[in-house]
C-alpha cells in the first residue's frame, strides 16, 4: 500500500496509526505513553513500528501457518488467475524473497499439469511471462 500511494517514509507510521482500531489502538497508545513515561523517542520510523506490530497482533503460529498453506497450495479448481494471487498473497505473507527462476519454479510446481507442462515448453523470462502464458492456455482449453 505504502509503494502504491507513493507514501513517504515520515508519514508511514501515521498513516498506520490512524488505521488502527480497537485493541490495537488502545494497545499502541499504551506503546506511545510507556516510551514517553521512560524518556524515549516517539517511534517514526515504520520500519520499527512494523515488529512491534507483528508481534502484538500477529497470532504465533501465523508464519507457520501461511508457510504451511503455501507448501500444500494446489491450483486445484482455481483459475490460473485465482491461483497467481493466492501464490503471491502467500509469499507476501511468508516474506519470501526468492529468485525469479525459483519463484517460476515453485509457481509451475503446482499448477494444473495441463497449463504447467505447456507453460513449461514456452519462452519466458519472468514470473509475468509464465503467468501471461498459463492464463492463454488455460483460455484456450476452455
């Protein structure tokens, strides 16, 4: 969202904060209050808000979790593109930073063999390209 809005680095934390319900909020404000009760800076930086945040409101098993579903995700009835942002969503949430080949690799692994084994034969050199690919055989097979 921050790349999306073009949001600048000053403004991250704000932004956040202001996002926050409930809980959260409550929780955050205690954040600000304890630090300030302590003599410490009010955090700007979003890059040490976001672990605090994590931490707080992140359950435990939540990394777990999502490497789980990401090493069992199967196109199964999903479309090409159904399964594409379900992939991505869970790098995202993984914070996997992998290799285009290895996330080409990784995408095709469990893909429908009838787009993957096509998708495979083709030229490509990007994540887009295999995706761009599968989605035109996916098409024309329907």
């Amino acid at each position: 969202m921050f790349e999306y809005k073009d949001v600048p680095q000053d403004k991250k934390v704000k932004l956040v904060v202001l996002k926050l319900r409930k809980c959260a909020s409550l929780w955050w404000e205690n954040v600000v209050k304890k630090r300030a009760k302590r003599g410490k800076s009010k955090i700007w930086n979003w890059e040490k808000m976001k672990p605090k945040l994590k931490d707080r409101c992140l359950p435990p098993s939540y990394l777990q979790d999502n490497y789980s579903k990401l090493h069992n995700l199967k196109q199964g009835n999903m479309t090409v593109e159904e399964y594409k942002r379900e992939f991505e969503k869970l790098l995202i949430k993984c914070d996997i930073h992998t290799s285009e080949d290895q996330t080409i690799m990784r995408y095709l692994a469990d893909l429908d063999p009838r787009y993957s084994n096509v998708a495979k034969l083709q030229q490509y050199s990007t994540f887009d390209d295999v995706f761009l690919l599968a989605h035109r055989i996916e098409q024309q097979k329907s």
